[in-house]
C-alpha cells in the first residue's frame, strides 16, 4: 500500500453513502489513501462528528462542504464561507479562521441529501461551497447535476489548496485522480448520456 502523499493541515472527514462506495469511479478512496490526514467512512447517520470521526471533536472547529450553489458565490473566490442563509459572509478569512477540519458528502445528488439531512449535526459546522474554475475532469464519463459540480475530490482538493495556501495539494491530488480517469477510458469506459451525480 502506498503511503500519503499530502500532509495535510486541515483534516478530512469523508461521509460516504453505502451506495457510493462500490462505484468504479468514486474518488472517495483516492483521498484517504492520499491525504495523510483524512477519514473514511461509510454509513448513513451518525450521533454528532467525534461518533462519524472515530475521535472526539468540536463542531465549532469543522466545516463542511455545503451543497448549495456556488453561483452567488462566484465573486468570493474558490472557497467561500455561508452563513446559514446560504449567503455569502462578509468576512470569509474570520469565517476560516481555526478551521481543523473538513466534513464532505460523497454520493449522487440524492444520496447527499440523504446523508445531509439525516444528520442535523451538520448544520452546526461551518459551511463552505467550492466555486471550480473549470468543469468536473470527469467530462462525459460521469454527469454531474449542475455544470458547476465537480468530484469529491476536486472539491476537497481546491478546498484543501484554499485553506492551506498551497496550490500544491490540490495538484497531488489530482494526479491519482486522473489515472484512474486515463484507465477506465483506456478499459473502454463509454460516456454517460444522463446521471444525476452531485459530488459535494
């Protein structure tokens, strides 16, 4: 087994629906097998974060990876902070400030959802959204539901870029990412005419 590339800061916490996890193109393993500082877990619902963790934690030190739009955010740069409106805050370095960790949903747009709305303890995090500045590397093999979503790795990877101040990061995560990209295409993988997949 490989050993983490990127020695990440800010920890990664990956709620994965059990639906998820069998896809042939689901980047959730790329991120915990990359970020030395990342968590895998596969479930539905979870009595607060320290129980999804494995580890004690304080929700007033985590964010999460909103599901909102990034179009009201686009001005704001590529990680913006919401306020529980949705809207943007006005002061987005207070709103980082502290940060230790990442909470991301990783599963269609329905399954986020899902995973969203069955643990309320997520609407006590810090909520960011991700504005990419270009579409999903996925292309035609997997649909997202908006042309502004991308993977759950190209999210966590600008994210993680973001609030570390390293380019870097995200450029190392990307690298496995685009191999299994350039596999399955090279396996033959057809494009997909329609999948409702949301990624963040």
């Amino acid at each position: 087994m490989n050993e983490p590339t990127v020695e990440n800061k800010v920890a990664v916490l990956i709620l994965q629906h059990p639906q998820e996890q069998d896809h042939v193109l689901s980047t959730a393993g790329i991120i915990g097998s990359t970020l030395a500082n990342a968590t895998l877990t596969v479930g539905l619902s979870w009595r607060n974060l320290g129980h999804a963790l494995g580890a004690p934690a304080e929700a007033r030190d985590w964010g999460v990876l909103y599901l909102g739009s990034a179009r009201a955010a686009k001005e704001k740069g590529p990680l913006v902070a919401l306020d529980a409106k949705g809207e943007p805050m006005a002061d987005q370095r207070g709103a980082r400030a502290g940060l230790k960790g990442l909470v991301a949903l990783d599963g269609n747009w329905a399954q986020a959802k899902a995973l969203w709305w069955r643990n309320p303890w997520l609407t006590r995090l810090r909520r960011f959204v991700v504005v990419p500045d270009g579409p999903s590397l996925y292309g035609d093999l997997r649909r997202e539901a908006r042309p502004d979503a991308v993977s759950t790795l190209e999210a966590v990877a600008l994210a993680l870029a973001v609030l570390e101040g390293d380019a870097a990061v995200r450029e190392k995560l990307l690298i496995p990412f685009r191999a299994l990209l350039a596999k399955a295409r090279a396996e033959g993988a057809r494009p997909v005419k329609r999948d409702r997949r949301r990624r963040r």
